[in-house]
C-alpha cells in the first residue's frame, strides 16, 4: 500500500477518499532517464500520476521521427493516455523520462469509476484536458510562426523554467531530437546565440545568460 505522505503533489486537487482509493489501488513505479514509460500502438491499462521528475510526450510520422508535444512535470498527468484509456484505443504518444521520475499506475477501470464518482478526479481530469491542449496550440503555433533561431531560444528558456536551473545539461543531439532538426543545424543556432551573448556554451552544458 502506497503512503499517503508521497501523494503531497496532488493534496491541493484530491481530496481525502480519492487520496485513500489511490493508496489502495496505485502502483508506484521509477523510470530512469530515457526510460519508455508508454509507447505508441502499446495497450493502455494504466494511466501515470507524475510524483517526481520530467515526462516527455511524443508523437512520431511514418518514418520514425518525432515530435515533442509537451513535456509533463510534478503534479501533472497525460492526457493523451487518459483520453486512450477511457475510449479503450491503443496509445498514440510516446511517453520517456526526461530524467529520474517516479509515477503512481491508476489502472484503468479505477480511473473511469473515479471519473464518475469523485468530484475532485473528474475536475483534476479535465483541467489536465485544458491544460494539455493549450500546450498542443503552443507547439503548432511555435511550428507554424517562429523561425529555427526563435524556436530554439524559447526551448532553452522553457528548459529554464522546467528544471529552475539556467544550467542546462543536454547535447546537441538531444536538443535537435526534441525540436525535430539536425544537430548541425542546432550547433550552428548554439553558436550564434553565444555570439549574441544569450548563452555560454560548454561540453554537453548550456547557460541560459539572457533570461
């Protein structure tokens, strides 16, 4: 049985007899970083409570490559695989850890009773909706009107606020994976951005300097 006390991310949203039934009926489980935590095509039995750490969400196109929708933080959930489990369809996300995060499994059936039962799930639930969607019109919209340069930049600063460090320890391959383009290319924005004085570049390091 889960201990309530490691629950304290979502005691502002749930309320006591949802926090019991989690307890009860949770699984708790640890992903390492780059971890597969859902894939697409996977059956979904579970949905994840994010306790500790950083989830990334993706899609991908028919020739393997991805596209980072959003990224999932303490407190949060996804709502891509919510929406999989309670129409009982195969995930179309793939969710990795981005580092070290430990998730509590809601099986699927509990999900959808406590969606109809408990008024704080059913809230918690949709919020996630708004939140999740309004996250998906922030990256069309980044695709759509910001150029390389600018799309880069706003993910250094998003990077920031994610992790609150201005130190960001990540390689060039992993930033080009994320937004979708060549390394070479990112070295190159990199690049220009320390002669822009908005950061300092080191061995797998980025400090953000104009934040």
């Amino acid at each position: 049985m889960i201990q309530k006390e490691i629950l304290a991310p979502f005691h502002y949203n749930f309320d006591e007899q949802l926090v019991n039934s989690i307890t009860k009926n949770g699984v708790l489980k640890t992903f390492e970083a780059n971890d597969i935590i859902m894939d697409i095509d996977q059956e979904l039995t579970h949905v994840p409570l994010l306790l500790e750490g950083n989830i990334k969400v993706f899609r991908e196109d028919n020739n393997g490559n991805e596209l980072l929708l959003y990224v999932l933080e303490t407190g949060d959930t996804c709502a891509m695989s919510l929406t999989c489990c309670m129409a009982k369809s195969k995930s179309k996300i793939r969710a990795v850890a981005d580092k070290t995060s430990t998730v509590i499994m809601i099986p699927n059936e509990k999900m959808s009773e406590w969606f109809h039962n408990n008024d704080s799930w059913r809230n918690f639930i949709l919020q996630s909706y708004q939140i999740r969607f309004n996250e998906m019109l922030e990256t069309i919209d980044t695709l759509a009107f910001m150029k390389m340069d600018e799309r880069l930049f706003k993910y250094l600063i998003d990077q920031v606020k994610l992790n609150a460090s201005t130190t960001i320890s990540k390689t060039h391959q992993n930033i080009a994976e994320d937004l979708h383009t060549s390394r070479v290319v990112i070295s190159r924005l990199l690049k220009q951005l320390e002669n822009d004085n908005k950061i300092k570049l080191s061995r797998n390091k980025i400090e953000v300097l104009n934040f």
